[in-house]
C-alpha cells in the first residue's frame, strides 16, 4: 500500500513538473496579437502574475509533492525554481511584444509598467520569500533602466532644441550679453526658429503622450517629475537667456507660448491614457 502510494505521488509530482513546463513553454511562446496600443501592462502579464498567486495557495501541497524528489530544504528551492522560470518566460515574451511599437520610447515605458507590475505583485505576496530580495532588486533596477531610456529617447531632441549650441559664434568667443542684445552674434531669426522648433515638438509629445498610460499613481508621477527636472531648468534658462531677443520684437506670444508653469501643467495630463479627440 505504502509503495503504491509513493508511486502514486511521483506520478503526480510529475504531472506538476511537466504541467509547469507546459505553462512556462506557453508564456514564453505566446503569440496573442492583443496589443496594448497605450503601453500599459499586458493581459498576459496579469494572467500569469494570477497563476503564480495561485500556485502559492496550494504551495504546501506542491512541496509535498516536490519533496517525493528531493530532500526538505530543497522541495522550497524547487518551487522557487518554478516560479523564477514562470516569470523569465514572461519577461522574455515582453520583450518581444515591446519591440511591437514603431516609438522606441514606447517600447521603454511599456516595459517600465509590465516589469513593476511584475515587482509590485511580488512584494506584496507570498512569491517574495521565495524569490528573495536579490529578484526584486534586479527588477527593480530594470524598470529604472526603461525609465531612464524612455526619458533619453523621448526628450533628448526636444532638449537639444533649448541647448545654445549653433546659435552663438564661436569664432570671436562672443556670447549673448547680460542684456540680451542682438550686438552679440546671435541671429533674432534663429531664436525664433529654436522657439518654434521646440513649441512643434512640445505639442505633438504632449498630444501623443497624453494617450499613452502609466498606470501606477506613483510610477507615473515620478516619471512626470523625472521629465519635468530636466525640462523646466533647461527651458528656463533658455528663455532668460535668449527670450529678451524675441520679446523686443514683433509678435513675441508667437513664439514664446508657453511659461515654465504652462509646461508643467502640461506635464501633468501625460500617461494618463486619454483617447484620441478627449
């Protein structure tokens, strides 16, 4: 009796072990062509954040069954190895849907918000003891990168349009003066081309941003800060140094639209996923 029970038992641990791998092979594999055309975290990744939480309420029973294979410390470790292989399948399939998107800054914050989604579920589940602290450390740092990427790739041209580079001369060291005058070598007509150029730029992120989604309150204010402590500086500097050109002519509003304050208003609407023509 006690042999066919034990028999029993390894068929059914594994069954598990190959149901696993089934799953893992699924996830990875999984072709759905739902795109998620705002960046914000993907069915799948919901789904299968759902089957591991699932897993850990029938943990003890899945130890048991590991157990039949290994030795007691290691029927966690082997469940732990499961899990670690579940959300690697995972994370390779979101980087293949994230390649979907023709924006590379896109394809950056949809991998910040599937990877904290990821990160957040852990923690705040059983999953973490099992994990460790080194899992979610490294995921952590890899939503960091994606968000890092996302602002370098979004806002870098923007940016450049506010640096003084080609609009002072180089050769005979002259710089706008204090007073902003036009005596210094730079041409009113190419301040006016950078205030435009940047104005283009800023109303078309801002159009296109606004649908995009992040939908972690927190995650998405602090991107919103991380891109308003780069632009708000950068802007004001630009226009305190170069504005008094544009200001002393004809028309200056046609240029100089927006405030510091406008802008970071503006900020304030991104990621929140509003449809086109809200």
């Amino acid at each position: 009796m006690r042999g066919a029970s034990l028999s029993l038992t390894r068929r059914l641990a594994q069954t598990a072990q190959e149901t696993f791998g089934d799953f893992e092979e699924a996830v990875e594999k999984d072709a759905t062509k739902t795109s998620v055309q705002d960046g914000t975290v993907h069915p799948l990744t919901s789904y299968v954040i759902n089957y591991v939480k699932f897993l850990f309420d029938y943990q003890s029973t899945l130890k048991q069954l590991f157990q039949e294979f290994e030795t007691e410390e290691n029927s966690n470790s082997q469940l732990a190895i499961v899990t670690m292989r579940i959300m690697q399948a995972l994370q390779s399939n979101l980087d293949g849907k994230s390649k979907q998107y023709r924006d590379p800054a896109l394809t950056h914050l949809f991998l910040m918000n599937n990877i904290h989604y990821m990160v957040r579920s852990v923690r705040r589940s059983e999953a973490k003891d099992l994990l460790g602290d080194d899992w979610v450390q490294r995921h952590r740092r890899v939503v960091q990168q994606n968000a890092n990427q996302y602002k370098r790739v979004a806002w870098a041209k923007i940016l450049q349009s506010l640096s003084a580079q080609g609009l002072t001369s180089s050769g005979g060291g002259s710089a706008v003066g204090g007073d902003g005058s036009s005596s210094s070598g730079v041409s009113r007509s190419a301040i006016k081309e950078r205030f435009k150029s940047f104005n283009v730029q800023f109303e078309e992120l801002h159009q296109r941003q606004t649908q995009w989604t992040v939908p972690d309150p927190e995650l998405r204010e602090s991107l919103r800060l991380a891109v308003a402590e780069v632009l708000l500086p950068a802007y004001r500097s630009f226009i305190k140094r170069f504005g008094p050109l544009v200001e002393g002519g004809k028309n200056p509003q046609k240029y100089i639209k927006y405030t510091a304050e406008d802008l970071d208003r503006m900020l304030g609407e991104f990621f929140e996923g509003r449809a086109t023509g809200a």
